[in-house]
C-alpha cells in the first residue's frame, strides 16, 4: 500500500493546490515511517518569497515535527526536481530518501552537477508524466 | 562614509550576536539605496531549521520589506561566502550585487561552480580577515 506511487499522488494533490492560487504547480511531502510528517506547496507569490519552494516549507516544517534539524528516517516526495537553492537545504538536512517525480534539466541540481549527503538515496521518474504535465499546463495556460 | 567596509562591519556585528547564541557566526544585511532594509545571523541551532542561514533569512526579509520578491538594487553584504542552499536563493532573488567576507572553500558556492544571476555583481575580500577569525574562534572554542 505505502509504495512511492501512494505518496507521489499527496505530493502531486499538492502541486494541484499550488495551480488553483495560480502558482507553480510543484509540491511534496515528507514521509518518516509510512506516516506523513510534512506537506507543501509552491508558494513563492502568496508570500512574495522566492525561498518559498515547497521543499523549504516542508524542510522546515518536517524539522518542526521531529524536534530536530536533522531528517533522518524521513524521505521526501516532490513532484519536480530540487532546483539548487532546495538541493543545498536537503544535503544539509541529511534526509534519507529524496523521490523525484519529473526532471527539470535546466533548473534542477542534478545537471549542475551537485550531490545531495553522501547518505542520501534518490530516486527518479515516479508518476513522471503526471508531475511533468501539470508544469507543462501551467506555464501554458500563461502564455 | 557608505562603504563596503562600513556595511560590512555591521554584518560583522550580526554574526556577533550569533556567536553570543553559540550559532554558527554567519551574518549579513542587505543595503537598497544605502539604507540597511534587511539584518540577520545565522539561527540554525535555536530554530532547529538547517534553512535558517543569515542570508535566507535577509532575503525573506528585505522582500517583505519591499513588497516584491525581487531584490533590484540591493546589496547583501555577508560575512562568510554563500553555501549552495543560499546561492540558489540569492539566484531567484535576482538581487543586483553580493559582497563577500572571507571565502569558504570548502561549502562556498564558488568551488561548486555555481554562479548568481548573470545581473549579479560578486566582490570578495572586504574584511576578509576579520570575518574568517570570528568563524575560526568560534570552531576553537568548540573542540
């Protein structure tokens, strides 16, 4: 019951939310023994924040859960690649497991060449047309 | 009178107020017009939140205080080079110039390759001495 799918779909409900305050549609969730610690979106208008990527909030967020900074045990879900500010916060949270939905090339950590902790584990491509799509809507819906 | 070296010395005092919390000794304000709009320290420890460097703060920080998530000529003027997570940030926030302390070869963002927005002037090395030694006494005192 509790595989990557599951807990990609409450990440991409996410991205739903974030879409219906006409925001980039990215969102995740952080999931620490089967159980949801965490959950975000977008929200870099709403706020008049550029930090508000969805997986700041729920870095946070996850931390203000466990009482601590660290993530371990945790793993995140999120519907598109960290870009580079959101990769530096994951490595230094050391979280577990990061669950990619789609690729994002060109603003994503992972064509910069960075890393996240050597102790994380990542994995890419879960529900990968459904995060990569809802993007894609969006950003044509705004031309 | 409003010289690197003068905003530099208040970021300085910033990152004093950080070593008084047994924080990291990290600080930083951002400069619009040569007014100070924005000042933080490096709060990791007590908001157990790895996001809580000075410059994400000071960037939420002088967004608020603008009403615009965009940093247009403005200045961050911070004690020790930006790490990944912060460069990223520093990045979306378009901000027009970066003033730099003392280097961090080993977690900076410029030993990873990573730039700021290409509208970003970077300076290094004003009050280099000064903001490495805080940095260094404060690693010291830990041992």
């Amino acid at each position: 019951m509790f595989t990557d799918e599951y807990f990609m779909k409450m990440a991409l409900r996410e991205a739903e939310s974030a879409f219906e305050k006409d925001e980039v549609p990215i969102g995740c969730v952080v999931v620490s023994n089967d159980r949801v610690i965490a959950r975000s979106h977008n929200l870099t208008e709403t706020l008049n924040d550029v930090t508000a990527h969805a997986e700041m909030q729920a870095i946070t967020s996850a931390a203000n859960f466990l009482g601590g900074k660290y993530l371990v045990n945790c793993t995140l879900y999120v519907t598109l690649e960290p870009c580079v500010m959101c990769s530096g916060a994951l490595s230094w949270a050391q979280i577990s497991k990061v669950v990619i939905g789609a690729r994002d090339e060109q603003r994503g950590f992972i064509n910069k060449n960075l890393s996240l902790h050597p102790k994380t584990e990542i994995v890419t491509g879960i529900m990968e047309n459904e995060c990569s799509s809802i993007v894609k809507e969006f950003f044509k819906s705004k031309r």
